[in-house]
C-alpha cells in the first residue's frame, strides 16, 4: 500500500510508491488522511495548516516552508520529524532588505508622494556605499544578504549568537560595542528566548544619529515602544518587514512616522521562492521514499 503524502500544490513531482493529497490551506482538508504520512504545510496561509499536524494519526515527517519554524515545534507528536524551508527565502529575503535599504537611504517614499502630486523638487540624498552595516543573525539569509551589501560597496560587520573569529563573526554579546559605529543594523532573527526584546530602548540609544534600523527577520526582535519613541523625534529611521504586534493594528504610530517604511511581511514570498520550493520538496519526498537522510531538519 501507497505512503500518503499531503501537499500545497498538485504540480509537484510525487515519485512512485507515494499517493498525494493536495491541501492548499484555503479550501477545506480533503477526506481520508488517516494515512498521511508526509505532511508539507501551506506556505503562508495563516494559523489554520498547522493544527492539522494533530490530526494526521499516522504522521512521521511534517516538512515547513517557511525557514523559522518555532511555532511548529510545540505542535509535533513524539517521533514526527520536522524539517524547515532553509535557503528557499535567501535571495528573496536579501532582495528585499535591499530595497528597503535603498528606499530609506534615497529616500523613495518622498520621491513617490511628489510624482503623486506631480512636483519637481530635488534634493541629494543618503547613499548605502560607504555605509556601515552590522548585520545581526548571519545564517544562510544573512549571508545572502551581505553578498549584496558588498556588491553596493558597503562595509558590513557580520553578528550571529556566537562569535566565529575565523570566519570574522562577531558574537551578540559584542553589539554594546559595536552599535555605535553602525550607520545601519539589519536585523534577520528569528522569534527565540535570546532574541526578543534583543534591540531595546539602550541598543537604540547606543546606535548614532540617523542610524537606520531594518527588520527582515521577527518583529519580536526589537522592542516596539521604544523604537517609537526614537524614531518619533526624528533621531533613528527604520525599514521594516516584520513587526510586533504583528499585523501592525490601525492607527499605531509606526504607520505614519517620518522615517519609517514599512511592508506586511512579504520579504520572502517573491516569484523566485515557488519552484524552489517546489524542487525542495520533490527531493525530500524521493529520499523518504529511498529511506535516506532529509534535508533541514531540525532539532527538537
């Protein structure tokens, strides 16, 4: 008999010996899943998918498309292997930082607003050659994301949980002395105990005048009221992906602060993430199938 597998979309290669089920995660789940045992969840599709995972009896291996998975670690059964989507959001996440980088350092929101009203008012403005960036949490996104740094020129210090002097990283414990030279700090975090609240109201006063604060990672990372109150008078700018609360409710100041851009979280779902996705999980369903090693795990 056939190993059931559950996937979001139906155009992905199944090998033989494996029978699949499509859930998209808007329709409703189709019947008969009692013997699901390969279960790749929806990509952003909300709080919904995931509490699936408790309902599939014969479960072995939930696979996430997402890279941060600290939502899902809670929800797994014993023995249920979980593997994240690692690499898939690299150039998309690092694309992204990048344009709101750009859009901060030149200062596109005040170029938009004057097409809109159909002005001719220039000025010179910020630059990112040249600039100074720390960049906190260098994983594989972190790394994609200085690549690009360095091709516009700038000069990037490279932050992860630990220092790894050979590799020129520095540890987080390091950021009281290195956020004062810091033109930019990009933050790429994931929602952890040790990260939240990581750049609070005496890391943004540590940082200098018109320091710009980019967020692609977890809004959790920074304490939102006392971005506010820097980013209110003027003193600190900040480009952000991700928020807390997030979504960023009606009304919140952030919204209309001089200085702040803001997305709804979209960094990672650009065009390129889909057949990546897509080859990543035919590959893990061809070695579940062959009983080898899968990719990403990740440790309980």
């Amino acid at each position: 008999m056939s190993a059931r597998v559950l996937l979001p979309w139906p155009d992905i290669e199944v090998p033989d010996g494996l029978d699949a089920a499509c859930y998209d995660g808007v329709e409703p789940p189709p019947a008969g899943l009692d013997g699901v045992e390969f279960y790749v969840l929806p990509y952003d599709r909300g709080p919904e998918p995931p509490k699936l995972i408790g309902e599939l009896p014969a479960l072995r291996v939930v696979q996430s498309l997402s890279a941060g998975v600290e939502t899902l670690v809670p929800l797994l059964p014993e023995g249920v292997r979980l593997a994240n989507g690692r690499g898939l959001h690299d150039l998309s996440v690092a694309e992204h930082a990048l344009a709101l980088i750009h859009a901060a350092q030149r200062d596109l929101p005040r170029w938009f607003a004057q097409q809109a009203r159909g002005e001719w008012v220039r000025e010179h403005t910020r630059s990112l050659a040249d600039s100074r960036v720390l960049l906190v949490g260098y994983g594989s996104i972190g790394q994609a994301i200085e690549r690009q740094l360095v091709a516009a020129e700038a000069v990037v210090t490279r932050v992860a949980s630990r220092a790894r002097p050979a590799e020129d990283v520095h540890g987080v414990d390091e950021l009281p002395g290195l956020l004062p030279a810091a033109d930019i700090v990009v933050l790429i975090l994931p929602d952890t105990p040790a990260t939240r609240g990581l750049i609070d109201a005496k890391a943004l006063r540590a940082l200098p005048d018109d320091a710009l604060v980019v967020n692609v990672g977890r809004g959790t990372a920074i304490d939102t009221d006392a971005l506010v109150a820097e980013t209110r008078t003027g003193r600190l700018r900040a480009a952000l992906d991700v928020v807390d609360p997030e979504p960023l409710p009606a009304g919140h100041p952030l919204w209309t602060t001089k200085g702040v851009v803001i997305t709804p979280h979209i960094a990672g779902g650009s065009a390129s993430f889909y057949p990546r996705a897509k080859k990543l999980v035919a590959e893990q369903l061809r070695r579940y199938v062959r009983g080898e090693e899968l990719l990403n795990l990740v440790a309980r």
